[in-house]
C-alpha cells in the first residue's frame, strides 16, 4: 500500500519536473518547483513510514520550511527585481 503511494508521488514528481522545464511562463515554474518540494516532503514522509524511521518527518518539515521561504523569496524577486527592497519603498502610481 505504501508502496504504490511512494510510487503515485515519484511520478507527479516527474510530472513537476515537466512542467517546470516546459511551462509557459516563470510563475509556471516557480509553482512547479514548489510542487517538486512539497512531493520530495511527500515522499520523504512515506519513506519514513516504510522504513520505520520517524526522523525523516522532522527532515519533512525542515524542508519544507525552506521551500516556503526559498518560494517566497523568488517571488519578491520576480516581483521587484530585488530582494533587499521593500512594499513601503515602491513608488505610488500617479
């Protein structure tokens, strides 16, 4: 049963992969790799279970701390073209 779910998530992580190398657009991409992290979380989770080795939930959660920031950092980016500007510094729109 475990089995056939660490399998269901390796292949959305190549349907990830996919969509990261092919997608239209960078907000395509940026979803997608956020997509790779949480189904690495995934399966780190049911490799845990399989091997009976709960320490890999706290590496899940971890990693999955980082890929929030690491997602939302590339977006601030994406966004203004520097990651040490701010909200308040942006100009108003006249």
């Amino acid at each position: 049963m475990f089995t056939a779910a660490a399998i269901a998530v390796a292949l959305a992580h190549v349907f990830a992969v996919y969509r990261a190398l092919k997608g239209p657009t960078v907000f395509d991409r940026v979803l997608a790799a956020n997509t790779i992290g949480t189904a690495a979380i995934l399966l780190l989770a049911v490799l845990g279970f399989l091997t009976e080795r709960p320490e890999f939930l706290d590496i899940g959660i971890t990693y999955g701390l980082l890929n929030l920031i690491g997602t939302l950092a590339v977006l601030k980016f994406f966004r203004y073209g520097d990651l040490a500007r701010s909200a308040e510094e942006e100009p108003a729109d006249t």
